[in-house]
C-alpha cells in the first residue's frame, strides 16, 4: 500500500498511513494538559499529534523517541492554535485505535526545520512556529531557566545557532523570540539550509549581545481572584452579542465522553471517537456571548441546558435541522434571532472571574425594584465591569 505524504494530510479527510519519525514528546501546559509529540517524514515536513495525558503509559509503551513506524488509525484536525510547533495546517489526534507499526528499516530525517528570515517573524506574532535567522539582523531571544543550558560556552563567533520552537513577541516596537517548552538550540545543524552559511559567517566580526530584558508583573495581577469562591446571581439582562469566532458548539461520545471529531465524507458529515468504533455522537450547546442591562455589560457563556430554554430546540436539531453549515464557528441564523432578547439568567461568577448561564428562568418574579438595582450594583462592583 502506497503511503501518504505528511503535508497531504487534511483536516476532517480520510487519510491513510504515513511513514514518520518520532522527533519530540512533551506535555503542553494550556489551559488542559495534553500529550503532544512531533513527528517527521522522509520528506523533511512535520505534524504535531496529541493524546490524552491519562493514557501516556500506554502511549510510552508502543511509541519510542527517535524510532519510525507506519501509523494509521489517527485523527486529522485543525493545527495547534497556541505554540504550534510545525509549518502545518493540521494537526493528528491519537487514542486508543491508532496503531504505531515499527518500521525500523525506514531511514527517515532526524531533524526537523522550517527556516523563517526576520522579515517573516512580523506575521507570526500570533502564528507560533519553528523559526531561525537567517539575515544579519539583531533579534533577541530569551531563553527561559529550563532553557538556559541550550547554548553554552563552546558556541563561537561565526557559528549558526538554530533555535527551533520559538515564540514570537513584541516589545517597544521591537521583535523577540522566547523559549518554549519544546524549544531547542542546535550548533551548525547539518541540513543544507545552513551549510552554505557556515564558512561565509564566521567571517564576520564578533557582535556585542544586547541587554536582555526580564519580563515584569505584578502581585495583584498573580492574586487576581485566586482567593474568591463561586458566587451566584440572578440577573434580568439582554443578550447583545454572541461571539461566533469561539464557536457554538461541541458533541461529545456518549459511550466515553471524549470529544468527537467531524469527518467529511464525500456529501455526508460524519464523528469519529479516537478510542470508539462505533459512537453516539452527543451534541451540547457552548455560546459565547455578551450580555447587558442599563447598568453595565459582560462576558459570559451559555451551556447546553440554559442556551436549550432560549431556543427551545436541541442542539442535534440545530445541527441537522436549521444550520446552514456543521462549522461550530459559523452561527445558525435561529441561533443568531436570539440577539436583542431578554431573560431573566441565573449565573455563576467562578473564581477566575468566568460568568456562566446555569438555567434561565421564563418569567421575572415580582421583587422590589430598588433591591433589584443594589444587586445589579453589587455584580458589577464583583466584577468590575464598564459602566455605560
């Protein structure tokens, strides 16, 4: 069976086996832990995979640094959106079905480079990935205290330092990389980009490093709510705004609760589980919106069972009955008629300052309007939101 290029692979296809080298393994540390690696093919192009960190011994048990396998039974979805560290527009998701085949014969790349110039770093700011100059330009980059030892004393003028997995910042109109957790420098790698540099460069005079500068905070920004604990309200307000670049929506296996992913195939939208065959998908609601009243504004989120008595309609219905498109990020239009509404909403004002919708209520009960206001002051002073 012909094997299938790393760059071919596409978010929601079908793809088949691909051929690749095991290059890194670390645990991200976002807002959920994850299992992630790197991994190579013998064109030199690779893909980030991520598994669930519950399951590392097992992962541990069948995939090995630096060896190469023929993998199949994996999930293609989008790329990384924080600190991806490969030039690619998807990304793999691997559980229990995925099947790493040793393939020890295989003599595959056992470095990976995606080589940026200075005038590229601009556009990466927020599109992290593996970046390295090439350019006589001065760029400095911080290397954090678990990254310090990359570069030591034998470093000398004229040598190319490659630092992969670099996150590009801004600082008083002025460009910088940081390290991060799978960032690693290599001296005069041997790849062609840098052979031909190599004796060109240590011609040049010695260039004096410039003031490295430490990033700052504060202990109020640190304690910022970390002491409170959940607080609820109730609070008659109008929706004004969904959100729909953060989506509305996720469906879940009802058989394991892990996230399904969606797969295209041919006219007909389908869910694969990365540990499950066969599947139930189960589809819930997650709106991101803004809500007001006459005093104030907030950010808050709509779950399945408060966004379910507004619409009055189930999110598998949504799907397969009103949305134009099974894209989470683009809203159905009956979903959208909900703008400019008002209810009465019962909240939760979590720790870290998140307002959640747990259920909404038909009808306002009678109370005195002036007790009504003091609770509304109250919430906004909580939460120190923006008077109108």
């Amino acid at each position: 069976m012909t094997c299938q290029r790393v760059r071919d692979i596409k978010e929601r296809q079908k793809n088949g086996i691909i051929e690749i080298r095991v290059l890194k393994k670390w645990i991200s540390k976002g807002k959920k832990e994850e299992l992630c690696y790197q991994f190579v093919d013998a064109y030199g192009d690779g893909i980030e995979a991520t598994a669930d960190v519950m399951h590392i011994e097992h992962f541990d048990s069948i995939i090995k640094l630096e060896s190469c396998y023929k993998l199949s039974g994996y999930i293609a979805v989008g790329a990384q959106t924080y600190m991806a560290t490969v030039d690619h527009p998807a990304s793999l998701v691997i559980g229990q079905k995925a099947r790493f085949d040793p393939a020890p014969e295989l003599s595959l790349p056992t470095i990976y480079f995606n080589f940026a110039t200075y005038d590229m770093l601009k556009r990466r700011i927020k599109d992290t990935r593996l970046l390295t100059e090439t350019k006589k330009s001065d760029v400095e980059i911080t290397l954090w205290p678990e990254k310090t030892h990359l570069i030591g004393d034998n470093v000398i003028p004229g040598d190319i330092v490659a630092i992969t997995s670099t996150m590009v910042t801004e600082h008083n109109g002025r460009l910088q990389l940081e390290s991060t957790y799978l960032t690693n420098a290599l001296i005069n790698p041997d790849v062609p980009e840098t052979i031909d540099h190599v004796n060109r460069l240590k011609a040049l005079p010695i260039v004096e490093p410039s003031t490295r500068i430490e990033p700052t905070t504060t202990i109020a920004v640190l304690k910022l709510r970390s002491q409170q604990n959940a607080q609820n309200f109730t609070w008659k307000a109008t929706i004004k705004h969904i959100h729909e670049d953060r989506g509305w929506c996720y469906v879940l296996c009802l058989k394991c609760s892990n996230k399904l992913y969606p797969k295209q195939d041919n006219d007909e939208l389908t869910f694969v589980c990365k540990d499950d065959d066969e599947i139930t998908p189960n589809f819930r609601y997650c709106v991101n919106a803004t809500i007001e009243d006459t005093t104030g504004n907030a950010d808050t989120v709509f779950f399945n069972e408060s966004m379910q008595a507004i619409v009055n309609i189930s999110r598998k219905d949504m799907v397969t009955k009103h949305a134009e498109t099974s894209n989470p990020k683009i809203v159905s239009p009956l979903l959208k008629s909900i703008t400019g509404t008002t209810r009465l909403l019962h909240l939760t004002l979590k720790p870290d300052g998140q307002i959640v919708v747990n259920s909404v209520s038909p009808q306002q009960p009678r109370r005195n309007q002036q007790a009504q206001q003091q609770e509304h002051q109250h919430f906004l002073q909580q939460h120190q939101l923006p008077k109108q």
